[in-house]
C-alpha cells in the first residue's frame, strides 16, 4: 500500500484537512506530537488506533507539500 494513500481529505471530517485514514487524526496533528518530542512508538502507545504506518505517511505528505505539489494530488 502505497503510503500516501492513508491520507484522506473528506469536507465532512475535521473541515476537509489531510487525516489519517478517514478518521478524526489531521497531519497536522500527527506533525504537533512528532514535533514536540513524541517518539512513533510513544504516539502509537498513547493511541493504539494509529499504525506505525500512519506516522510514516503524514512524514511524506507533509514532505510532498512543502516540495509544491498541490494537496488535491496528494490526498484523494
């Protein structure tokens, strides 16, 4: 599975922000814990619905959006 493909933009979920798998977790989110010291396997402790995966796929969205493609390709 290709890992981008975790992240889902729904206008009826957190307001159409990139999220993990269809669920109530934004990148942006998963970015705040991973930038405020979290480690994968604290966060994925703390929150057993993520996957070690998710992490990894938030990691290269927010990769892929800072490098200019546009958020439409990469979240469908």
């Amino acid at each position: 599975m290709d890992l981008i493909s975790r992240i889902t933009v729904e206008a009826e979920i957190c307001h159409g922000k990139p999220c993990i798998r269809g669920m109530r977790w934004p990148v942006e989110v998963i970015l705040d814990m991973l930038g405020s010291g979290m480690t994968i396997q604290e966060i994925l402790e703390d929150h057993p619905e993520l996957e070690r995966e998710d992490i990894f796929a938030s990691l290269q969205f927010a990769k892929l959006s800072l490098s200019g493609t546009s958020l439409t390709e990469l979240a469908s």
